[in-house]
C-alpha cells in the first residue's frame, strides 16, 4: 500500500497468487477445463444445426454430405434430428465434467484457505488479537473465503467455458463469413472499457462489503458472550439498533454492488445488440449469394455472441469479489508470526526466575506500562504482586511467557534470558491460571488434560483434581468427569472454574506457576477451598502470584507492591507493615473491615 499505482498489477499478483493454491488440484482442475471446452464447441454445432435445417426446408431430398464417396448418404430428415440429440448428449458429458470436477476444486480450495487462515491464528502474535476483533476474523474464515473461491473457480469456469464458445462462435462466423465479422470485432475495444471501468467499482464495493460483514458478525458474537450483562443492563435497545445498524449497512452495501451490475449488464447488452443490429442490416441489406440456411445459420451464432460475452464481463465482478477477499486473507497470512528464534530448549527447569531492569511499554501506545522492574523469585518460592488496577500485574506475568515482546531490560528463566528459548519449550515450564478462567466446551476430564496434556490417565486427573478440591464437586456432576461444561465453561460456578483451571495448571505440573487471581468475590467456602488448592499448587513451584486476598499475600516470601508500574515497596508481610508506607495504608485500607475469614481483594 505504499504507492497508490499499483492497483491493476497488484490484483494481478494477488490473482496468480490465489491460484498457487489450486495447484494442488491441477489434474482435477484440467479435467473440468476438458468438460468446458466440449460444452463450449457444442453452441456453434447447434447454430450449424440451422442451416441443415433451413436448406432441408427448402430441398427436403438433400443429404448431410452430398457428393462424398466415404460418408454414408444421409438424408436430412433423419440426420438433423439425430445430430440434435447427439449434441446434447456431448454437452451433457462436458457440462457433468465441468461442474463436478470444478467443485471438487472449488470446495477443496475453501477447505484449504480455511484451514491455513485458521492455523495461523495459532502462531499470530497476542498483539494481533488485541488489534483485531474476533468477530472480523471470524467472518475472515467463514465468508471471505467463499467470495475468494468463486474468483478462483467460478470465474475460471465461465471464463474458460463462455470464452470459449466466443472463439468457437468468432472462428465459425469469421470461416462463414469474415467481413461481416470484422464488423462485429470493431466493438470490442469499446466492451473492454467498460469492463474495466466496473471492475474497480466492483472491487472497492467488495471490500466494503466484506467488512461491512465483518461487523454483523463481531456485534453479534458480542451480544451472544455477553447476553448477560446485555440483559442485566438493559442494553437490548442499544444492541438490537448496533445489530440493525451493521445489517442495514451490510444491506446497503450489497444493493450498491447489485446495483452497479444491474445498470452495467444491460449497458453492455445494448452495445452488443447494436453491433448485432448492425450486421443484421448488413446481412439484408448485401444478401449476396449465399443461401438462406448459411444466412440463418450465421445469424444464430451472430445472435449467440452476446449472452457469452455479457457472463464473461460479469465475472469481473466474481472476480474483483474474490480478489479483495484474497487481499484480506493474504494480509493476515503475511502478518509476522510469534517471534520465535530462541533454541534453548530444555528438559525441566529448577525454577529460578529473575527479573532485570525490565521496562515496558504495549506497542502503539503512548505511555511505558513497567519501568525499570527487578525482582528474583529463588526455586519455590512464592511472589506476590500487589498494587493498584492497572498499576501494570498483569502486563508483568505476561511477560514471563512472551505473550508480549520486551525491548529493555531482561527476564531470565535459570539464568537464561526468556528470549532465548524456544516458545513452545519456554511455555512448557510456566503453567498460567489467568484472570479470566478459560474454559472449553468439552468434558471436566478433557478441560483439564487440554493440550500438550491430551490424553493424561484419568487417575492423573483425578489426583490433579483433588489437590485442587475439585474433584469434591466433580464427582457430584452428572456424568463426573465425562460431563460437558458448556461453552467457557457456563453451566459451572464461578469458584468451580477456578479450580477447574488450578487442577489444569496443576496436571501441568510446571516448575513456574502464574496466578492471575480473579478479582470476583467468593462466598467463604469457595474462598477456603481455592485458597487449600493453591498452597497445594504453590508448594515446590516457583510462583507470581497476583494477589487480591490477604491469606495468599501474608505466605508470600517477597511482596512486591506495584503502583503506575514501578515496584514501590517491597518485602515481607511483616517488614512492609512495620515500613508503614504505601502497603501499610493500602493493607489498613482495604482490609480495614475485612473479619478474619473472609479476604477481600486488596485492589481497588
Ligand atoms: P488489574 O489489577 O485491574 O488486573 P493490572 O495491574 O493487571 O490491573 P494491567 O492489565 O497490567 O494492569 O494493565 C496495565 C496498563 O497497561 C493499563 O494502563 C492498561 O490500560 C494497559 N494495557 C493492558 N493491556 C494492554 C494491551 N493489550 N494493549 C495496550 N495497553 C494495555
Ligand atoms: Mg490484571
């Protein structure tokens, strides 16, 4: 997008590079282009037909090859029926070739795009998702790749099947007759104006659309996660006008597009007609001394012509469609993976995590996030993060497993800095139980032997559910560890995807545990029964915890207290309320009525 030229060409490069994806399907590919070629030569036969049928009209004793000593003597009576139906039959075989064999190009290039599209959210960047919204790549998926198919199938269809029966149609009238022809090639260049004139409207009106569609999908899949809030706030007016509002535009969008075709199609159609009209006069008007069928004959394939040529210019916008689809697509598959050049890959880790003068600050944005952060965590000891909402915890523990990449300052795992592990290894020592428990719709057992655990002995996940006092409500479900949890884990309590998400991290059996706590209130006996699953998972880990209740902060060998992204305290429980500084007074504050059971969340 640098030069605003290179439009024409960069279609082109976006076209061919569309159709690397259909080499895979060659074979299958060729085999449809045999069965358009067969239908495309049966229109002129048909239109020859005529002349048989004329000339057998006027001397019903001719015969098909008059005067040959090889051919059978076949009278036209019998022989222009015959022909008729053979015919068909011909253009039955290649009009079966054609489609079948395209579909199965066509749908197997959907499948294709789909699947690459998808495997590359795996490895895009966290900031990638931050920046797109999940409704627009969904939609990506699901209705750009359709549109990109037809550019690169069905355009090839018609190209190939109604161009050629325009050569077959040219090459028949220019052998019957190539003046009168000639008068009719005199319009192209005029046709080809036009074509290209609505394709760039078809094409800037395709991306409109595309993402107009993108819109529709992402207010909607809003409104579907977050029904809730929706109907507790009263936000169904707001929602249904956003919803109304994305379709109309959608709507719209797709009229103006409609529109431009149907002022376009007619527009050529005219210009067609007129240069048939005037062969026509030219016809009736130089008769010569040709005979009627020839006449007839040519006329026919003369009145052919346009139909062809007007699908052809029409798949211009099929094409442009696809094209701006591709566009999109190709921008995502283009977009830089997870940077990952690190090689150290290692068995198991002790667990020593060190933080070094670690600055940092989310691409794009203004204002540094952490500054000049240092901290070390010794091999099982526990960390915890205190501070102000937004004062930068989280940004810090996602960090630790590159989910964003650092430029200052040094994160080391056992004395190696983070960036020089392979992600997949780095990922394999840290388990991360995240503010937000993620949960998938699938079994209890399936949810918490998810990835790399797949597969993990039942007892395993027994025992891993059971230190986490979950297997205690587990058992109680319905079909125990076999029983569906819904999607993001719905139809559990809050306290119980917790632990759902603390027996996964402890499956995973990490040397480096991350505790994201969520920030949501638990009645007493949830509270006691994470804050049991978590001594459990901390006990011979390496964690960083971000902590919102008393109990878990007072166990923790060094707090560190976070404000605007500076560490601003830091030490034990002890020392830092005898400090009597910024945790003393965010300890008397937050916890000031807090009884002796009952935690609150320490940030406000
Ligand atoms: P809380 O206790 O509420 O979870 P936190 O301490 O975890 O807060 P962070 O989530 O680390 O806070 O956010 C720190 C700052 O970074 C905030 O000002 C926030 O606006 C900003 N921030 C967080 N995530 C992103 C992001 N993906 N892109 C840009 N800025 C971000
Ligand atoms: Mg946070």
């Amino acid at each position: 997008m640098s030069s605003p030229e290179p439009q024409a060409s960069s279609t082109l490069a976006i076209y061919l590079r569309l159709l690397t994806y259909v080499r895979p399907y060659i074979g299958l590919f060729l085999l449809s282009i045999v069965g358009f070629l067969i239908f495309a030569s049966t229109q002129p036969m048909l239109a020859y037909i005529l002349k048989y049928f004329v000339d057998g009209l006027s001397n019903p004793e001719a015969s098909l090859f008059p005067a040959n000593d090889y051919l059978p003597d076949l009278p036209l009576l019998q022989a222009v029926p015959l022909l008729i139906v053979l015919i068909a039959v011909w253009q039955g075989v290649g009009s079966y070739l054609g489609n079948f064999f395209l579909a199965r190009v066509s749908l197997g290039l959907v499948h294709d795009l789909r699947v690459v599209l998808f495997n590359k959210l795996l490895v895009l960047p966290n900031r990638y998702f931050d920046n797109h919204s999940s409704g627009h790549l969904i939609s990506r998926i699901t209705f750009n790749v359709t549109m990109v198919t037809g550019a690169a199938t069905d355009a090839i269809k018609v190209v190939i099947r109604e161009g050629m029966t325009v050569v077959f149609l040219f090459a028949s009238l220019l052998w019957m007759n190539w003046k009168l022809t000639l008068v009719m090639v005199a319009i192209l260049p005029l046709i080809g104006l036009m074509v290209s004139s609505a394709s760039k409207k078809f094409r800037k009106q395709s991306k409109q659309i595309q993402v107009a569609m993108g819109d529709v999908t992402h207010v909607a899949s809003e409104t579907i996660q977050g029904y809730r809030v929706v109907r507790s706030f009263g936000g169904e007016n707001y929602e249904q006008a956003r919803f109304q509002s994305a379709s109309q535009s959608n709507t719209d969008k797709q009229l103006r597009m409609v529109k431009t075709g149907a002022v376009y199609t007619p527009t050529l159609q005219l210009v067609t007609y007129s240069a048939l009209a005037l062969v026509m006069f030219l016809v009736l008007f130089l008769r010569g001394d040709s005979s009627a069928g020839d006449l007839v004959a040519y006329i026919t394939m003369a009145g052919l012509l346009p139909k062809p040529i007007r699908q052809l210019s029409e798949v211009s916008s099929t094409i442009q469609k696809g094209v701006a689809g591709a566009e999109s697509i190709f921008e995502q598959l283009d977009e830089p993976s997870e940077v990952d050049h690190g090689s150290v890959e290692l068995e198991r880790v002790s667990g020593r995590l060190e933080v070094r003068n670690l600055s940092f600050q989310y691409p794009d944005t203004e204002q540094p996030v952490l500054h000049d952060i240092s901290f070390v965590a010794e091999p099982g000891q526990m960390v915890a993060l205190v501070g102000r909402s937004g004062s930068g915890k989280s940004t810090l523990a996602s960090l630790v497993p590159r989910f964003y990449h650092h430029e200052q300052g040094q994160i080391l795992l056992d004395g190696v800095d983070v960036e020089e592990y392979s992600l997949r290894n780095l990922r394999r020592h840290i388990a991360l139980v995240t503010q937000q428990v993620t949960l998938f719709n699938d079994t209890v057992a399936n949810n918490i032997a998810y990835g790399d655990l797949a597969g993990a002995p039942l007892a395993e996940v027994q025992l891993a559910s059971a230190a986490a006092y979950a297997d205690e409500f587990i058992v109680k479900m319905p079909q125990a560890y076999q029983t569906l949890v819904g999607e993001n884990g719905v139809l559990l309590s809050g306290g119980q995807r917790q632990r759902l998400a603390i027996a996964r991290a402890l499956l995973k059996n990490a040397p480096v545990l991350i505790l994201d706590e969520a920030t949501s209130a638990l009645d007493t006996e949830s509270e006691q029964h994470i804050q049991a699953a978590l001594d459990k998972v901390m006990q011979g880990r390496t964690t960083l915890v971000i902590a919102h209740r008393l109990s878990t902060i007072e166990k923790a060998d060094l707090i560190l207290v976070m404000d605007q992204g500076r560490i601003v305290e830091r030490g034990s429980h002890a020392e830092l309320l005898a400090q009597n500084g910024y945790y003393s007074r965010l300890h008397s504050r937050q916890f000031a009525d807090a009884d002796e059971e009952v935690a609150v969340e320490i940030n406000a």
